[in-house]
C-alpha cells in the first residue's frame, strides 16, 4: 500500500514537472518568435497644418522637415503630406516665419542619418521651395548612409530659384556627399537656369537615382567620383545656362567601373549627356534616349592619356539633335562628339558604337 502511494505522489511530481517543462517550452518559443521578427521603424509626421512644437506625430504633426529630422532617430520614417515647405511665406526668405525650415547652411534641409524621407501624396503635390540658402537638401556624412529619399509616386519637387550671377550661382536642388548608398526616387528638381545651378549633383557613391526630372538648371545632373552608381529611368529637360552660351547639360557624369546609366532621356539641353570615365569598357551605357539637344552625346578623355577606346551599350537612340546655336563641332543632326581638353595632342580615340541610333545610318555624326 506504501508503495502504491509513493508511486501515486511519484507519478503527480512528474505531471506537474512535465507541465512546467511544456509550459517553459512555449515561452521560449514565442520569445524567440518576437526577436526574430524585424521591429517596424517609426513614422514621423510633417504636415502644412502642424507645428514645430509638436512631437510629430499622426495626430499631432510637425510643420518642418528639419523639425522631424531632429526628433526622429536613425532608421526612422518621416512622411510629409502634400503643400509647400520651406519659403512658405514667399518672402523669398527660407527661416523667416514660423514653421519655415531652419537652414544649416549651404542647405535648407540637411539630413546626416540614415532616414526615409517620403511624401505622402507625390511630387506634384509635395513642394520644397528654396529661393535663398543655397542647396534645398543635403544628404552629408557617412552617417546618412541608406537614406532614402522619395519613392515612385511618394517623391517630392524641389524648387530652386537663386538668380546666379552677379549675385552668386545658382541653386542646387539635392546634393549627396560622404554618404553611400542613398536611394533617390520619384523626385522633381526645377530651377531657372541660372549658371552653376544643378538639378541632382554630388559624389554618390553606391547611389541609386531613379524616375527623377531635372529642369531647367544649368546641368541636371552632375555626378562625380560616383562608383556603384546606378542611374535610371531620370529624364533631364531644357538644362541650359541662360547667359554662358555652349554650358548646360542634361547629365554630367564622370563614371567608374561598374556603374550602370539605362534607360534614360535628355530633352532639349545644349549637350544631352556629356561623359568621363576611368575605364571606358567598364560601365553600362545602354537604353538611353537624347532628343532635341545642341548634342547628343559629348564623351571627354581628358581623364586617360595615350590612345583611347570608348564601348558603348546598345540601344540607344540619339536623334534630332543639334542646331541650337552651337559653334563647331557641334552642328545639325550631331549625335556625338570626342574631345580633348588637356593632351595635346590630341588622344588617338576609337568608339565602338554599333547597336545604337545616332540619327543617320552611318553612325555617330
């Protein structure tokens, strides 16, 4: 009977350790569950109704961009809903009034952590106006690194309209510098082609910019010391420096091995896209379209000595170009054009262009 009853109390001890167990199991599986899911970022809120006082929230949104910057951490969202930001007053004057952005000048909005920064209705409804600092938005330091700036349909335009000489250049509309990586999408820079303006410029190493428009500016989109860059879907239109007769161009790009320019259009800038490359077998240059420029195509060696051979992608379409008043070289029907501009003499140059349209059959002309 004594043993029945320790067998009884025995076999008890065990239920109830065999619950704890199971139960100890289901904790550490669900605990393990939740670290393995990725925390949502949180979203910061700037709307043309908020205020700086705010904590940016939905309910309670910001008026500034600079004023979400500032609250929101490393790795954050911030949404902007539609309206003007900046020089909301028309003073001319960005930082004047209250809920203007505060400018750390050169730039109206200077973003040096990694954030997402997105409209919520798009571009056409989203304005950043900058009349005054300098550069409307900056993306500096390496802590910016994997900033995002804009997506399709969710982008923002940038408006600068510093006059230039003989005031000054004019105004740069985003500029990337010491940080790798920045996604850049779905955005407008429009200026009024004042010299030394520039749509989208900087040394965007790792960049991706893609589905933006660049507008009347001197250049469009000036990029340098830019390796990994991948540039795509980008339309530059009517760069032209008003006052320096043969500068404006639609993409500037000094490449590095590996970069990849695809499927982009430049319409009636003086040069459509005007190139430099440290290696000129190394890159993609494919899909792109110039229509409408002084010239199609400028391709510079001046960075190599000594002979030259120049590899082009395939199907691209160059037509309609020239005849905007350029002195020779340049001249109707002018799909591309080699220069020198430090050997002298000149480099020996061959192209290899086959698989692309340059406006006559022939060839580049």
């Amino acid at each position: 009977m004594e043993n029945l009853r320790n067998f009884i109390g025995s076999r008890a001890g065990m239920d109830r350790r065999a619950r704890w167990v199971g139960a100890w199991i289901v904790l550490l599986v669900v605990a393990a569950a939740v670290q393995a899911t990725p925390t949502q970022a949180a979203t910061y809120y700037v709307a043309n109704n908020g205020l700086d006082s705010s904590p940016c929230t939905k309910t309670m949104p910001c008026r500034s961009i600079t004023r979400a910057l500032s609250v929101a951490p490393a790795g954050s969202k911030i949404e902007v809903g539609p309206g003007v930001y900046g020089d909301i007053d028309g003073s001319g004057t960005v930082g004047d009034s209250v809920g203007e952005e505060t400018p750390s000048p050169p730039c109206m909005i200077l973003i040096t952590k990694s954030v997402t920064l997105v409209s919520k209705d798009g571009a056409r409804s989203t304005v950043l106006d900058d009349p005054s600092v300098g550069t409307a938005v900056c993306i500096f330091t390496a802590g910016a690194s994997g900033t995002v700036f804009g997506k399709l349909g969710k982008g923002f335009t940038i408006r600068s309209t510093l006059p230039g000489p003989p005031s000054g250049f004019g105004g740069t509309g985003l500029r990337i510098n010491e940080a790798e990586g920045v996604k850049v999408q779905g955005n407008i820079a429009t200026g009024v082609q004042a010299i030394g303006s520039i749509g989208f410029s900087g040394e965007a190493k790792g960049a991706t910019l893609k589905s933006n428009i660049a507008t009347d500016h001197e250049y469009g989109f000036y990029l340098t010391g830019s390796e990994g860059l991948v540039l795509t879907g980008n339309l530059a239109n009517r760069n032209v420096g008003v006052g320096m007769p043969g500068l404006g161009v639609g993409f500037f790009l000094e490449l590095r091995q590996g970069e990849s320019v695809t499927k982009n259009t430049a319409i009636a800038n003086l040069h459509g896209f005007s190139i430099s490359a440290d290696s000129w077998s190394s890159f993609t240059f494919a899909k792109n379209t110039a229509l409408g420029n002084g010239v199609g195509m400028v391709i510079d060696t001046a960075p190599l000595s000594g002979p030259v051979a120049v590899t082009l992608g395939k199907n691209n379409n160059f037509f309609g170009n020239g005849d905007r008043g350029l002195a020779p070289p340049f001249g109707p029907n002018c799909g591309l054009v080699i220069r020198n501009l430090r050997y002298a003499p000149p480099n020996p140059v061959t192209v290899n262009a086959t698989g692309s349209f340059w406006g006559a059959a022939t060839g580049p002309g």
